[in-house]
C-alpha cells in the first residue's frame, strides 16, 4: 500500500486469543498489520524489511466486531479509523510501501495468524474521508 490509499475491513475481537493477531502480511517477510492485545493493546504496523520500519498506536479493540480503517495519507503517515473515528495516525518511519499479499497471517515462512475473524475487506486508491469511511462500514 503507497500513499493516498485505504483499506478497510470488520474484525470480530469476540473471543481475543492472548497472541499476536495479523491482520495483513507478505509472503516473504516478517511484515504486516497486527494487533497485540494487552492494557492498552498494541496496533503494530510494519512497513519495510527491517524491524526499524515499524510504528505503533496503543488501542485496546472493544471485544465485539469492529470496522478498522486504515488511510496512508503520505509514504510514511498512516490514519486508523475504528466505527469511523480516528484513533491516532503513526509515522512507519520509512517511505516504502507495503506489499500486501496475505490476509489473516504474515509470511509463508514464518507464519502467525489473526486469532480473529475478518470480513468485507476492501481497498481504496484514495484517501477515504470520514464520511467515505462511514459509508463503506455502513
């Protein structure tokens, strides 16, 4: 995912196994989208091949399902959006983009899987506006 897009989906956190849960990740790389749970819980979002290429946003899901959107608004800032409001925006601190290959684990190699279940997952080569965002969830 480069800059300017979106990518939104529901995430059930109905029964939150104590592991990492990946929501998106790439075939060949320890990389994706994950959260952590935990007091707050953690959304971990790595964008290139070294664990330097990361940010993260503490954020504790509510235990029912969720609409999760995520907006890269530049090649380094991300916005996420939960039900439609904005939860806080992090600086991956690189410019790459995220190849998206998988949904529910990261890598092939060294797979971890989402511990949650997922639906209606759609991406967006736009910024989606918090109105956009409501429509789509709605």
């Amino acid at each position: 995912m480069g800059a300017d897009t979106s990518l939104c989906m529901w995430i059930d956190f109905s029964s939150p196994d104590a592991e990492t849960n990946y929501f998106v990740g790439n075939n060949s790389s320890a990389y994706g989208i994950r959260y952590t749970p935990g007091t707050p819980g953690t959304v971990l979002f790595f964008t290139g091949g070294n664990e330097d290429d990361y940010t993260t946003l503490n954020y504790d899901f509510p235990a029912y399902r969720v609409h999760l959107t995520m907006v890269r608004t530049t090649t380094r800032n991300v916005d996420w959006y939960i039900n439609g409001a904005l939860i806080g925006s992090t600086d991956p601190g690189a410019t790459t983009a995220q190849s998206i290959r998988a949904f529910g684990r990261r890598s092939a190699s060294s797979a971890y899987y989402a511990k949650c279940k997922m639906d209606e997952i759609a991406f967006f080569n736009e910024e989606l506006s918090i109105p956009n965002i409501k429509r789509v969830m709605l």
